[in-house]
C-alpha cells in the first residue's frame, strides 16, 4: 500500500485506522484520501492557512465525473469532521 507524503500525513493514517477499526470499507476512501494528499504535497500550502478557498480550487482542478469529483471532496470532508472530534482543529 502507498504511503501517505504530506504534513496530514499521521492524521490520514489514524482516520483510515480509525475507520478500518468500525467495519468501514477503506479502499474507496484511501484512494480519495490520496488524491488529497497528492494535492497537498504538490500544492505545499501552509497547515494553518487552509481556506475554503483552498478546496474549492482543489476541486476545481479533479478531473473525472461529477460523482467522482464529490466523492472525493466528501471524503475530505469527513477527514476533516475526524480532525474536529481529535481537537486537531476548530
């Protein structure tokens, strides 16, 4: 399995653990995740300056279906509410 490279990446494996451990699938999930990460790597922006505007040019640049597309953001999304529960973010 390929690894995660950004600085999400212990958050990323902890959700992903975090999910295995309730009886999710994590196949879909990882490969959304990764997709993000990708992004984040190649984009290298600043951990605390993540805004909306950030995601929305994220999702402006996936290509594939529109299903697709919002799979993946909701993916992130649900990463996100994870971060939330940890305190991790507000």
């Amino acid at each position: 399995m390929k690894e995660f490279e950004s600085f999400h990446k212990t958050h990323l494996e902890n959700y992903l653990n975090y999910r295995q451990a309730r009886g999710f699938a994590t196949k879909r999930l990882f490969e959304d995740l990764m997709k993000y990460d990708r992004y984040l790597r190649d984009k290298k922006p600043v951990e605390e300056y993540l805004l909306p505007s950030f995601f929305l040019q994220m999702q402006a640049g996936l290509t594939g279906e529109n299903r697709t597309v919002s799979m993946i953001v909701s993916s992130v999304r649900c990463f996100f509410k994870y971060l939330v529960r940890q305190g991790c973010y507000q």
